[in-house]
C-alpha cells in the first residue's frame, strides 16, 4: 500500500430526502489498493468530523501515511486542520490522479444510479488551474546543464519499480496499448541531487511547452503543487529550431498518451540510475 494517500471530501451531485446536497468522504491510496467511502451529514461539514474519519480511516489500514495530498480549493483550511487534528500532514496538489480517475468513476456509475442525482459537470477536480502563478524561473542552483527529449514505450514501465532511483513516483500505464510512445524529458545536471529532492518536494504534476503569440519564442514549464508553475528552460527561433520541433512532437506524444508523460533527472545520461524519475500527466 502506498504511504501517500488521496482525498477528496465534498457535496456530491445528489439530493437526500429533505432536498439537502449530500456530502461524501473519499480516501485511497496511490495504487487503490484501498478505498475508503463514508458519507457526512451536512450539519458536520467541520474538520472534527474530517479528523475522526482519517483516524479511524489509519486504524482500519493499519497504515499512517506521510502525507494526504487534495485538491480542492474551496475545501483547503477544514482538510488541512482536519489533517493536522489528526496528526497527519494535509497537502494541497494538483498531483491527485488516482482520486480524479475514481471520482470520474463514480460520476459515470455510481452517482447517476442513486436517487436524487442531478447532472453536473462530468469534470469533479479542476485539475488544469486556470489562475495559477505567472511562471516563476528555477533558482539559479537548481538549473539544469541541458535537456533530453527522449521517448519510451508504455511497455518499458512494466519494471519501473525495480529502477534504480534516489526520488521517484510513477503511475500504472499499463491500460495503454504496450506499443504506445510515452515522451519524456532527462534534465541533466551536476546538482541533479538537489535539483530531483526540490521537485520530489513541489509535486510535479505536468510539463509543457507554451508557445509565446508571435510563434517564435517556447518555454518548457513546469506545473506543480496546487497552483505554481517553473519555467526550465527557454527557447528562440530560429537558433534553437531543432529543440522547438522537439516541443511540439512531445505535446503530440502526450496528447496520444492521454496526458502520460515523464520527467526524470539524471548526473550522465549513460549512467543506468536516476537521481529523481515521475510519471506525470496532463489534463488535456
């Protein structure tokens, strides 16, 4: 079972009997290994009834987990004093893949069978921030010497966890066709220590290439926790023309990924050993 846990609790499109929205609890791990669903009365929508729910929540597992990653703004002040109630540190992310896909889930099956649904929007978590932070450039320690634009199969990541690597996350691909092209980025570096223990702490969640209006300009960026964005690296035509085409077939391998991309740091890229490695993906 993984150590790091998703959550989500909040109203669902659903109606009880005296017209009131119905609030509900969801708790899993990465890899849902486990799956913890309560409902909460409307009346205690507070953080006490939260930290009552993750402590029997550990208890029932047997796990304490390093940390409850959630993404829901709205929510942010009752899960985190709901978190730190009971003794476990809340995080806001937008690193929630596993929680997205089972509330999709729901939203599809669960919800439109019960009495009182009502339609709503089919997306439950704002993942793709609209408003996030005007991208911010990585300090200057951290900055990578170069980076790789390389491309493995979905296959590969069948062994991932056997990998030698000092930070790392990954994501199950394998409900993608073995042969499928997942594109990622090495950013070699001299400080790739430090450079993979600052990302393992921001959350990566998805990388881009944004075009500037003109068309002439491409940053590589960086989306992490809840709502920040690095720039890594920057990009002018026509001297970096190879890098930019570059760009744009890795935002094509992504959107034939279904978003599944990955970005690793390494000190040599001969070296068989990651200083950091994560699966990521994108919300197209």
């Amino acid at each position: 079972m993984s150590k790091i846990w998703e959550l989500d609790f909040y109203s669902r499109p659903l109606l009880d009997a005296n017209n009131k929205k119905i609030w509900e609890l969801l708790i899993c791990d990465r890899d849902r290994q486990f799956e913890w669903v309560r409902e909460c009365p409307s009346n205690q929508v507070n953080a006490e009834w939260l930290a009552k729910q993750l402590v029997e929540c550990v208890e029932s597992t047997g796990q304490t987990p390093i940390k409850i990653r959630f993404y829901r703004p709205s929510m942010t002040n009752i899960i985190v004093r709901g978190c730190t109630l009971a003794g476990i540190t809340g995080q806001a992310s937008r690193r929630v893949f596993t929680m997205s896909a089972w509330l999709a889930e729901r939203m599809a099956v669960i919800y439109p069978n019960r009495e009182g649904f009502q339609a709503v929007d089919p997306n439950p978590l704002p993942l793709k921030v609209l408003a996030a932070q005007d991208p911010k450039p990585l300090p200057d320690a951290l900055m990578g010497d170069r980076w790789i634009s390389v491309s493995l199969q979905a296959k590969d990541f069948a062994e991932a966890q056997d990998w030698s690597m000092d930070f790392s996350e990954l994501l199950d691909v394998s409900h993608l066709d073995p042969e499928t092209p997942i594109a990622g980025i090495i950013i070699i570096s001299g400080r790739a220590t430090a450079l993979a223990a600052w990302m393992s702490g921001v959350d990566p969640v998805f990388m881009r290439f944004e075009r500037s209006l003109m068309g002439d300009r491409v940053t590589m960026q960086l989306e992490a926790s809840a709502d920040a964005r690095w720039v890594l690296a920057k990009l002018q035509a026509p001297k970096d023309q190879a890098a930019i085409a570059q760009a744009d077939s890795f935002e094509k391998a992504k959107r034939d990924a279904q978003g599944f991309h990955f970005l690793a740091v390494q000190t040599n890229p001969e070296l068989e050993h990651f200083a950091g490695f994560w699966m990521l993906k994108d919300v197209l």
